[in-house]
C-alpha cells in the first residue's frame, strides 16, 4: 500500500490518496494522544473496556471492538502484535466486514476485480448453487490473471482472490455470530479475559476456505461495496 501518515484527528483534511491498481493507499492512523479519547459506540472509553481484558490480544479483537469515535470522526481498530491502532474511516464502512472489504489489500484486490468484471458484463447475478459460484469465482481468477501482469504478481507474492474470498466469507460468518451471541448475552462487550475468549472462539468458528453460503450472500454486497470503494477514490489507472 502506498503510506499516508499523520494522525486524522492532528490533520482533517487528508492529501488526495493516489493509488494504481494493486497498489492501494492506505488510511492513516490516530496519534497516542487521541488514540486515548477513543470511545465505543455505545459511549464507554475503548481503553477502559481494554484494560479488563488484557493480556488477550490478536486481530480478531477488531470484530468485537469496533467502531470507535474520537472527537467528531468515526474510526475502525486493528490489533496485531499486542498493540491497536485506529484507523479513519475513509469510506463510510457500517461494519468491521466493510472497513476489512474497503482497506485490506488482498480485499481491495478482490473488490478491483469484481468491479471491472462488473463493468464488463453488466449487473453480476447473484450464484443460486454450487455450481454456479465455482463458475462465477474461475470467471474472476481467470478475468484476475488478465488484470495482473507477471512483473507485478512478483512483486506482491501470496495476494490473490482467494485469500480475499476467504477472509471476507469468514469476517462475514463472525459477524453474523456476534450479532447472535449479542443478542443472547444482552451486551455489547466481554468484560473479561476468558469472556473475551471464549466470545472471539465462539464467533470465529472458521469455515472452509470457500464458504459457500457466506459467499452466495456475500457476492452481491462486494459488488455494491467494489462500486463505492472505486467510486469514493475514482483515480485507480487502467491496470497495467
């Protein structure tokens, strides 16, 4: 991705992202200080309800702690190696799913394709059996390899469609499960290591690579999400 620094609380009014296929910008992050103010949706300070949970950590925590507001901007977290950061919202994601579709690479690669596939073949039917979605994935990898030159695979090894079907097939599953264990718990958040635990084990419950239902109902939310993440950045060059 091609770097955009400075905190978008510190700086607002963020510098045109410029970005070429496979190449994506990326959104910048909050600074130490506001990082600190940020709060949960539902008004508790994300740093308070953290503390009751620590030592867990791993990206997972992001679909059960997110979003956040500091100030008057809304923001997604990530948490890796222990630490989180938290991201502008540079789409206007309704969901952890969302943000994940708009801004990790090897989704914004996947969107890439389904929206120049999209404008190739006009409206893309929603797949009614297994069948049709295995017809309608070769249909992507094969329009993909045509996108991508060689020069440029080498440069960006183990990014493809499939590693983007599989993430959002599965963050789309673990949201679907949050929202159920949500309900059944009547709150909003673990207060504990083991609660939070045993929520992001719960939730996870990872499928096959290819998930087939998630991807049946998925398929046509990512061609409304392509058109917007490609509409909203309007500058990505004809692929190479």
């Amino acid at each position: 991705m091609v770097l955009m620094p400075t905190c978008f609380r510190c700086v607002p009014e963020p510098a045109a992202a410029r970005e070429t296929p496979y190449m994506w910008s990326s959104p910048r992050a909050l600074c130490i200080a506001h990082k600190s103010e940020a709060l949960l949706d539902d008004g508790e300070r994300l740093s308070s309800v953290l503390a009751a949970i620590q030592p867990i950590e791993g990206g997972l925590l992001a679909f059960v702690f997110n979003p956040v507001r500091t100030g008057t901007h809304r923001g997604w977290t990530d948490f890796a190696a222990g630490g989180m950061a938290v991201y502008e919202d540079r789409f206007a994601a309704r969901s952890y799913l969302e943000f994940r579709a708009f801004e990790v690479p090897w989704n914004v690669d996947l969107l890439f394709a389904l929206h120049h596939y999209g404008m190739a073949h006009g409206d893309l039917p929603a797949p009614t059996s297994d069948k049709e979605l295995l017809d309608f994935v070769l249909a992507l990898v094969t329009q993909e390899s045509k996108m991508l030159s060689s020069a440029l695979r080498d440069s960006i090894p183990g990014r493809g469609l499939q590693q983007g079907l599989s993430d959002l097939s599965h963050a789309w599953r673990f949201e679907h499960n949050l929202r159920l264990l949500r309900e059944q718990r009547r709150k909003r958040w673990p207060h504990s290591m083991d609660e939070a635990i045993e929520w992001v084990k719960g939730c996870s419950q990872r499928a096959p690579t290819f998930d087939t239902d998630a991807l049946i109902a998925l398929l046509p939310q990512l061609e409304a999400l392509a058109a917007r993440r490609f509409t909203a950045l309007a500058n990505a060059t004809t692929p190479p």
